[in-house]
C-alpha cells in the first residue's frame, strides 16, 4: 500500500508579498524558500510539519471566503484550546466574525480569514475523537450547515 503524508497545500494570491508577511506575521509560518522571481513564490512552514506554498494568481474571485464554492475552501488548524488560540490571533489583528461552532465527528470549530479572505478554521477535538471521521461526516459543519 502506498503510505501518504501531506507535505504543503497551494494558495494563489493576488499579493504574494503581502500574504507571506501575514502568514508569517499571524500565525508565526517561517519561510522556506522563495524562487527570487516577481512576482515571487514562496514555501511557508507551518506547526506540525505542514507547508504552504503562496504564489502569484492569474485571476481572483470577489469572494475568496466562499465555503459552497467547489474545490478545496478551507485550511484546517488544529489548537489545544479554541479561546487561548483565538486570543492570540486577536492579539495579531484577526477579526472573528462567527462564534464557535460544534465540528462535525466532535470538538469544536472557528472560521476567520487570512490577508486576502481565505478561509480558515481552529479546530479542536477531544482525545477520544482524533479527527479521524468516517467519510460520511468528514466535511465538518459549516460547509452543511452555513451557505
């Protein structure tokens, strides 16, 4: 059986630049590589072995926050502890617009945007459930429950 990790997700950004200094900035991603180019590409390391790479896009949409639209639509951060995480990030500028919200397979969930309104969430699981959902439930529940 072939064994899969995932190593860093893609995000095309209407300012690479920018974007990079708020990963870094916000939630403390560290700088890998850059291929020196303009606009640049860059490999963002994040806690827990994840990588994202932010390059420059050739188009956007007026909402980048759109959780219905298909393709892939949110980034996911694990935290110990929503409320010690979403203190932090309040600390960094980051404007919550939602409360918290139960995460489908148990634990608890809250969206916020990046620089550019990518969506993202802090989740928190209790022990017991390790994140490891059946493929029926495994969507979480803003994209059911919130259009």
């Amino acid at each position: 059986m072939m064994q899969l990790a995932v190593e860093h997700i893609g995000l095309a950004a209407r300012n690479p630049i920018a974007l990079r200094q708020w990963y870094a900035a916000v939630l403390g991603a560290r700088e890998v590589f850059t291929d020196g180019k303009t606009p640049p590409a860059f490999l963002l390391a994040l806690g827990g072995g994840l990588m994202i790479e932010i390059y420059p896009a050739d188009s956007a949409r007026a909402q980048p926050g759109d959780n219905r639209l298909a393709g892939w639509r949110h980034l996911a951060l694990r935290v110990d502890s929503i409320e010690v995480a979403r203190e932090a990030l309040i600390r960094q500028g980051v404007i919550f617009e939602e409360s918290i919200q139960p995460a489908g397979g148990g634990g608890r969930v809250l969206f916020f945007k990046d620089g550019e309104g990518n969506l993202l969430h802090l989740v928190e699981r209790s022990a017991g459930s390790g994140g490891r959902l059946p493929p029926s439930t495994a969507g979480g529940t803003r994209a059911a429950a919130h259009g």
